[in-house]
C-alpha cells in the first residue's frame, strides 16, 4: 500500500484506526512531500513516519520547482488547468509525479536511511548501508524483506521538473599547483550510462594538496565511470597566470558503494 502524501488536516496525531498506519498492509510505503505544518505553512500532508518505510524526498516540506510565481506556474507546460492546480497544492501533488516517474526508473529515486534531513544533505548518511537503499515509489517493496527497524526514515533530493530522479556521488578533489589562488572547481562525470552537467565542488581559496569534498545529485545514472572532466577559474585575469591541476580526483557512488 503507497501513501502518496497522506493527509495531515484531520488525521495527523489521531490514533492509527482513523488514519494510514502500517498495520494497515503487509507493505506500507509513505511518500511526504507537504509535511509542513498546515498552521501556517498550509502544508497538506502528515510528517510523521506511519509506514514500514517513510521517504521524506527534499526534507518532505519544500519541493523544487514549486516556488515559480504564480503566472508560470499556471500557464505551465502541462496547460493551465495542471498549472493552476499546481499553483495551489504543488508540493502535495509532487508525490504522485514522483511516483509516475519512478515507474520508469526502476534504478532511481534511492532513499538513504537518515536521522534527518540535514545530516542526510551533510553527508553524514552516504553511502547507502550494506543492504542497498529502497527506491521510493513503484519499485519501494523490493525492499520489503530487508526491513529491520521499527520505522525507516529514507531522504533524498529530485529535479524542480521532470525527470525527477536524482543519483548521488561524493566526489573528492585533491589540487596540486604551486600556490593559492581564489576561484571554483567544476567537475562533470562521464560513464557507460551517460554524462552529467558540471557540478561545482568548491568556491574560494583553493589550495594546492587540499582535498575538498562534495555530495552531488546528478540527472543521470553514470554508470560505469569512464572520465572525469575538471575544470577551475578564478573569475577575473591574473597577470601571474596561475595554474592548478587535479592531483587526484575519486568519485564514490551512492548505490553500490
């Protein structure tokens, strides 16, 4: 049974007889994509974790791309009647998009077992445990024999628009040069499942022989990692020219490790 943001006007804190519960299903799987309080937030959906496994996509509050104003929001893509629609329940609607996407990605929308979200955007719960991480959505009860706590809180970041899926590398970068200089690292990845756009991995004084880390949520599925494309600029023309290499770069995917 899917919860595609269950209601929290009415149900939330009542006892489970009069609401979505676990005991509901041999399988519960909840999506909360509007769990801010309705009071003042007007947020729909229930924030706490009522299934066997509970995705909080983007922390579960706010979701990217329904902040647009209200005029490209309505004269959307998906004609006005979605877009009004959308204008007025946006986040609450995010769930049963992001389910219809997840059909077709059988490999996507990973949740990582996480205390909170902040620690999950922190990197503290990468990458996922031993078990693999359930997909959130169509393919969640693949997962359904290797529960082992009571509830499991999963988080994970989508796109503002379709495609939402998302896959998540930690991406490490050792500098090497002769000396500092202000400026940013992008890097793209490239593999057998496709190539991403380039992410920045650090912005200000770049050192050589420090590493510097980050946590990014790529369009594609790599796959296979082929090449790694780096890139730095420090913005503005330094008569010294300063040069910077990559002494090293390692990537680790979030799903196999």
């Amino acid at each position: 049974l899917s919860g595609l943001d269950p209601a929290q006007p009415y149900f939330q804190g009542t006892p489970a007889e009069v609401r979505l519960d676990k005991s509901d299903a041999d399988f519960v799987d909840i999506i909360h994509t509007d769990s801010a309080p309705t009071i003042p937030n007007l947020g729909f959906g229930i924030s706490p974790a009522i299934g066997h496994l509970d995705f909080y996509p983007n922390g579960g509050k706010e979701m990217p791309g329904c902040d647009k104003n209200p005029v490209s929001q309505i004269v959307d893509l998906d004609g006005i009647w979605e877009g009004t629609r959308d204008f007025v329940a946006c986040n609450h609607l995010r769930s049963y998009k992001y389910y219809s996407d997840s059909i077709i990605y059988p490999d996507g929308f990973l949740g990582y077992p996480c205390a909170s979200y902040d620690l999950f955007q922190s990197g503290k719960c990468f990458p996922c445990p031993e078990e693999g991480c359930p997909n959130m959505g169509h393919y969640a009860d693949k997962f359904k024999d290797k529960i082992k706590n009571n509830f499991l809180k999963l988080y994970l970041n989508t796109g503002e628009a379709k495609d939402f899926p998302l896959w998540r590398y930690k991406v490490t970068v050792t500098l090497s040069g002769k000396k500092k200089v202000k400026g940013y690292v992008n890097i793209a990845l490239y593999g057998s499942g496709g190539n991403t756009r380039q992410y920045q991995i650090t912005k200000g004084t770049l050192k050589p022989d420090n590493t510097y880390t980050a946590y990014i949520d790529a369009e594609v599925n790599v796959g296979e990692i082929t090449k790694v494309k780096f890139l730095w600029n420090n913005n503005w023309i330094n008569p010294t020219f300063p040069k910077l290499g990559a002494a090293t770069i390692t990537v680790e995917a979030g799903q196999n490790r």
